[in-house]
C-alpha cells in the first residue's frame, strides 16, 4: 500500500486513504483559503459551529485579553476561576429552563456524555439503583465517545467498534419522509411512533430506563425537521415514568433555527440540556450541560449520601474557552443574532425551493432557521446510494462553496452572521454544482 502523506490521523476520514487531505489556512468572515490559496464561501459553518464567521476581532481580543491575565485554572474541589462562574452566570440568565446550575466540559459528546452520568446520579440519589439504560433515535447525532457515540443512531459511527454498549436503545427516526413513504399522515405516524416508545418502555421496565435523548432537529442525520407534535408526546410518556428528557442543542443552540433555543421555539421542558458549538462560536472547545433546578435540587440533597460528583475534566470552565464563550454570547444577544435568522431564514429556503424543488432527481427541500437541506433520490439517474451527494459537494467545492453531503442530502447551514444576499450567493453556486452533475446524467 502506497504511503500515507501526512503523520495526522484524521477524524472521519478512511485510514487507508493516501492523497493528500485538502489544507485550510485562513478564515474571514464567510470564506476560508486553502493552501493553494483558493477561496470558498463556508456554507456549513464550519462543522455548523462558526456561526458568527471566521476571524470576529471581538472574539480574538477576548482569548486574547484571558491568556494574558489566567491563561488556565482548573475547576476542581472547590475552586475554580471568575470567568468560568461568570459564564455559568450568563448562561443561567439565557437558559430556557428552571435552572439548577451549569456543568461545562469541551465537546459535544462530553456533554453528553456527563448529562448521562448526571441522569444517573440523579436516579442513583432517588434510590433507583437499576436506571441505566439510555434512549436515542436511529439517525440522531450526539458524538463520537463512548458512551455519546453509543447514543448515536448512525451505523457509520458503531462500525468497528461494538458500539452501541449494551444498554442504549434505539428507537425510531421520526423522520416525516418515512410517513410519507408508508402512506401515513402525519398524525398516525405520530401515534406509531409513541406507542413504539410505550411499549418499549413496558418491555425494558421503565425502571431501567435513565433518560431519552434527541436533538430538536436531527442535524447530522440529514435535517431531519419531526412532526410538531411528537416531542410534547414524548415528553409526557417520558414524564409519566420520570425518564429523563436531555435536549441535545449542541447544533440549535445560540440562534440556528431563530431562536436563542429551539427547547422555547419548540415549547419544550427538558430536564438537561447540552450545548457546545454555538457556545464559544467554534473559537475555543467549550461545552456544557445546562442542568434543570428539580434534577439540581435532588442531586444536591443525594449527594449528602453519595459524596463528591465524582466526574470533571482539567478543562472543565477552561478560563480562554470561558472568556471567547461569554464574548460570543454577548455578540449572539447586543446583534440579536437569532431575530437575524428569523428575518433572513425565509430568503434561504426561497432560494433553495427557486433552484431546486421538483426538480430532476430531487426528492426535497427542507429547512428551519440556517439549518437547511436538500435531498436527492437515492438510486436515481443512474447513480448508486450516496453519489448525487458525494458528486454535488464535490461540484461544490470545485465552485468555492463547502457544503456537507451525509447520503444523498446536501446540508447548508451558513454562519448565522450571512446576508440574504451572500446566501443567495450560496445556493446559486450549489445550484451550479447540482446542473453541472444533472448534465453528466445520461
Ligand atoms: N450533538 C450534536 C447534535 C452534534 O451535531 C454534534 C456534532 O456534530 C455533537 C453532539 C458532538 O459534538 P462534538 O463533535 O463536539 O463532540
């Protein structure tokens, strides 16, 4: 086998491949360069995280301010820094829930992973001493760890590895598509899907159950957008049983559905939520784990018995990763960034529906806020599983516009900081790459 050409084992990517990975140097604003000193218009924030654009001086100047006066204190037994109090604090006056307290780590899967280990401490307190079992959805997304990785319902991410553990569950995707697809309305399909979850609750023993976890819209999985009224049934088949609701807003919150969260859009009351990307705008790893006052309250009282939260990171509240994450905040709330998304929002899906709803081998067009999406159908013109997606991103790319393709979906999610007009630059240039594929197609 031909030698790899870098010493970086890199993420998501084929171990055995041996060209060479495609360098980014720069950002400003919207647009990045490569090493060859191309350009290209970042239609995916990112990893859906840079939402305030690349290179914002003010964010710059913050970690920049922190280094010099506490570059690091950790927070453990007991102490910890100001700023990282102070965040907590920001973030309890931003929270769209009863607040207890903030938990931070520095990933998204870590956040997850510590709002598990909290759902079952909070069981443990109670004296449920059985409730371990996790609850996610078939294509959801929550990380790569062990444990977050376990919850993720996507095949790609278990492969190689014997995940998911033993006692994460999947249920169903509640995708709108597959009623469609089984000739369900929406209603019905609803109806499917929460008795699914009740009888899967009988079976277990929903005192083995910890928590269900979901993201308000299935990022990763492909913008999957549920029907409106499947959550707030959920939630109420998960209350009746004090399974723990843990909302992963890792990608929604901070502004990307034009909300500051998606829990109020959505009117929704989990016990936990997480929060990363958005959080430090991508600028520094932050996450954390916004934890409700009834499970704080019990916790709390419980752990008189159990003794010390046994669970921290050294970088748990990193005071850089705390400072550019509460500078990022005050950009997100003095610019209104989700009112922004809100107003802008209807100009991307406009755009997307001009170019490409009931077109040649599309199946849809779908979006909320700057989370965005468009499907082709899977097998057509010729194509195998996965090809119009992999050939209209890398028409993309080749036009100056990253996109991310996950199958056959295109996912736009432009940095919630773009104009009507830069994302109309956007998707014309998608446009471009998805004709350029249609006149391949025999
Ligand atoms: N949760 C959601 C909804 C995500 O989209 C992601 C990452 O894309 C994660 C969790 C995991 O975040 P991280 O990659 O920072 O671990």
């Amino acid at each position: 086998m031909a030698p790899h050409p870098s010493t970086l084992l890199e993420p998501h990517t084929p171990p055995a491949v041996t060209t060479e990975p495609h360098v980014i140097v720069r950002g400003e604003g919207l647009t990045v360069w490569d090493r060859e000193g191309r350009s290209y218009l970042d239609a995916t924030s990112g990893m859906l995280c840079t939402n305030l654009g690349y290179s914002q001086p003010r964010l710059v100047r913050a970690a920049a301010r922190q280094m010099a006066e506490l570059p690091f204190f950790a927070s453990f037994a007991h102490r910890t820094s100001d700023v990282a109090l102070a965040l907590a604090d920001d973030l309890a006056r931003l929270a769209p829930l009863p607040m207890g307290r903030t938990f931070f780590a520095n990933s998204g899967a870590e956040a997850n992973d510590s709002a598990f280990k909290l759902a079952w401490y909070y069981h443990q307190c109670l004296g449920r001493h059985d409730r371990f079992k996790i609850l996610s959805q078939e294509r959801g997304y929550h990380g790569t760890t062990v444990a977050a990785g376990s919850a993720t319902g996507l095949d790609f991410i278990h492969r190689g590895f014997g995940l998911p553990l033993p006692s994460y569950i999947q249920v169903p995707c509640p995708d709108p598509h597959s009623a469609l697809r089984q000739g369900l309305t929406e209603d019905d399909f609803v109806d499917r899907l929460v008795d699914h979850l009740e009888r899967l609750i009988a079976a277990e023993g929903p005192d083995t159950i910890a928590a269900f976890i979901a993201e308000p819209i299935l990022g990763a999985g492909g913008v999957i957008i549920p029907p409106s009224t499947y959550y707030p049934r959920v939630q109420e088949v998960l209350a009746r049983h004090d399974i723990l609701f843990i909302l992963d807003e890792v990608v929604t919150g901070f502004g990307r559905t034009g909300a500051m969260f998606a829990t109020t859009e959505f009117d929704l009351s989990p016990d936990l939520i997480t929060v990363a990307k958005g959080l430090s705008s991508a600028y520094a790893p932050i996450s954390a784990v916004l934890v409700g006052r009834r499970i704080m309250n019990t916790i709390a009282d419980g752990s008189r018995a159990i003794g010390a939260f046994g669970h921290g990171f050294t970088y748990s509240g990193h005071p850089v990763a705390a400072a550019v994450a509460r500078e990022a905040l005050a950009i997100v709330v003095e610019e209104d960034i989700p009112g922004h998304v809100r107003e802008t929002a209807p100009a991307l899906m406009k755009a997307l529906a001009d170019a490409f709803h009931g077109k040649d081998f599309v199946r849809d067009v779908r979006g909320h806020g700057f989370l965005a999406a468009v499907t082709f159908l899977t097998g057509s013109g010729g194509r195998q599983e996965g090809e119009w997606g992999s050939q209209v991103m890398a028409k993309a790319v080749a036009r100056g516009l990253l996109v991310r393709a996950v199958g056959d979906t295109i996912i736009v999610a432009p940095p919630l900081i773009s104009t009507a007009e830069q994302i109309e630059t956007m998707v014309a240039l998608l446009e471009n790459a998805y004709r350029s594929a249609l006149a391949e197609t025999d």
